[in-house]
C-alpha cells in the first residue's frame, strides 16, 4: 500500500466518515489543537527568554526548564493527538500539501533538539555552559517552532 | 441616533475596508499573525496564571514571574488586539452579527477586568504572599478564572467560523 492509499483509506474510513458528517467534531477537535498551541507557546517561551536573556534571569534555567517541560509535554501530547484526528479528516488534502510535509519535518526536527541537544543545554546548570550556546539553542528552537505554527495555520486554508 | 448597525455599514464600506477584505494575501497575514500571536500571548499568560494557582515556579517569587512575563503577555495581547481590530476591520457587519464574536468580546471584557482587578487588589498585598508556593485563595482565583477566561475566548474565535455553516 503506498502512502497516498493508506491516506485515502484513513479519510474513507467508517469511523472517519462518521466523524466529518457531524458538524461540530472537527471546530471542536481544531479547538482544543489551538489550546495546545497556547501551552507549547508558554512552556517554550518560559526557557527560550530566559536562554536569551530575556526571561526570568534571577532564577537558574534548569529549575525553570523542570518546570517548563513538564507544561511541555502535557501540550504536546494535546497537540499531537488532536493533530493526529485533524489529519485522519482530510489526509489526502495534506498529502498533496508541501506545507505539510515541511511541518512534519520541522515537527520531528524540534521535537528531537528539545529532548536531546536543548534538554542536556538547560540541564546542564549555568556553570557548565557558556551563554552564546545558550542562546543559539533557543534561537534554534524558536526557529523551528515558528515553521511548525506557520505551517499549522498555512495548511488550514481551503 | 446613530445604531452600530448604520455605524459598521458605513465602516464597511470605506475603501480600505473593502480592500482588505478583498485582498488576496494581507487578510491571511493578519489572520495568521492573530492566530500565532496565541502562541506568545496566551502562552505566557497561561504560565502567569499557573504560577497564580500554584502549580508551576513554585519556588519562584510572583512579582518576579509578573514583571518578566506580563512585557510579553502585554505586547502579545498589543498585537493581538491590533490584528484583532483589522479582522473586524475587514467585514464590520459580518463579525457584529457573529454570535460568537459577540460572546468572545464579553469574555474579553471579563478577562481585562479581571486582570486589572487583580492588579487592584490582592496584587497590592503582593509583599505579604510573593514567596508563598500557593498563593493566597483570591489569588488563585483570578488565575482560574482568566484561564476559564481565555479557554472560552479561543473557543469562540475558532467557532467564528462556523456559524453561517451551524446556523446559516
């Protein structure tokens, strides 16, 4: 089975087909997506400004990186499911889309900077890392993390 | 007298209006900036109204998670006031007659009054209380309710479009 067929059989699904003839599933499922948007937001920015110098700079990054990733992953895993429902709906639609693809990328590119290269940076404690690599990884972060939300909002679009 | 109705039909129809509505890319940049504006306004203000409930930065002072985070919140809600208005802006009449842009101003109002209430009150005590891991009940209070808050103004805006499709 290619990739285009297991789409179009996902979209043409019973279950599938049920959840598009009611009309308020989807605006309800897209909801809750843009409440993890708001979550993802908050626990990146909260490490990111600090990372930048920008943030809460009295408090050390690891106690607020703890903090943060715990808010992190409860919003990715809200914006994951949902994304994941949302796709099902219209898959072929995104199948063709490059936007979505680019998101997927940036997507999966993020997910592992933040749990390998940004988690060991903000971990690690001031002493041991210098700014500048501080600031790159949230440069970094922030960058991807954009495409992800612009691609979102790019592949809504009729 | 002049009802809104006449007031936003004469908007409406002015010509930058017209034009933004009728635009091909710059209604979508502002629709886009309003909607990832969420990301950064919402987001900080979320972590603000966490800390409020005690369940994040508990060893972190209130006043210093205020008076880092609020720049943000506050340029975060700047901007999505802004593009806000260009989308009403851009069609008057038809976000006016929306029933959930009505309920989403309301809750908007309940929401600024509640932030500036809070400034008002237990916030001015925030001496007794900055350090404490769960702040006081009225405290809390206000963080849950903005968090109710907004969670009911994000809904409305996306059910925004969805109305002439359920009702129409």
């Amino acid at each position: 089975m290619s990739l285009l067929e297991f789409c179009r059989w996902v979209q043409y699904s019973s279950p599938l087909i049920a959840m598009r003839a009611s009309p308020w599933v989807f605006p309800v499922i897209a909801t809750i997506h843009l409440m993890g948007l708001a979550m993802i937001g908050g626990a990146v920015l909260l490490v990111d400004l600090r990372l930048l110098g920008l943030g809460l700079q009295r408090q050390p990054v690891a106690l607020l990186a703890r903090d943060a990733e715990r808010w992190l992953v409860r919003g990715l895993l809200v914006m994951v499911s949902t994304g994941v429902l949302l796709f099902m709906c219209f898959a072929t639609k995104y199948y063709y889309l490059t936007f979505f693809w680019v998101k997927m990328a940036a997507l999966a590119a993020v997910v592992a900077f933040t749990f390998s290269v940004r988690r060991r940076i903000v971990l690690a404690g001031e002493t041991q890392v210098n700014p500048a690599s501080g600031r790159i990884v949230a440069l970094v972060s922030l960058a991807l993390w954009t495409i992800v939300a612009v691609g979102g909002r790019y592949i809504g679009f009729p | 007298m002049v009802s809104l109705f006449r007031l936003f039909e004469w908007l409406g129809n002015t010509p930058w209006s017209v034009a933004l509505h009728e635009s091909r890319y710059a209604f979508l940049v502002v629709l886009t900036v309003h909607v990832l504006t969420l990301a950064v306004f919402v987001g900080t203000a979320m972590m603000i109204d966490l800390r409020l409930l005690g369940v994040t930065m508990r060893r972190v002072p209130v006043s210093e998670v205020m008076e880092r985070l609020v720049p943000w919140s506050g340029a975060g809600l700047l901007l999505m006031l802004t593009s806000g208005a260009l989308l009403f802006y851009a069609a008057p009449l038809v976000r006016y007659q929306n029933i959930f842009f009505r309920l989403k101003m309301a809750a908007l109002v309940l929401a600024l009054l509640n932030a500036w209430l809070f400034r008002r009150t237990v916030y001015r005590r925030i001496a007794d209380w900055d350090r404490d891991p769960v702040p006081p009940r009225q405290a809390r209070l206000a963080g849950a309710l903005s968090l109710v808050l907004w969670v009911i103004i994000i809904t409305a805006g996306r059910m925004m479009a969805y109305q002439d499709y359920w009702f129409g």
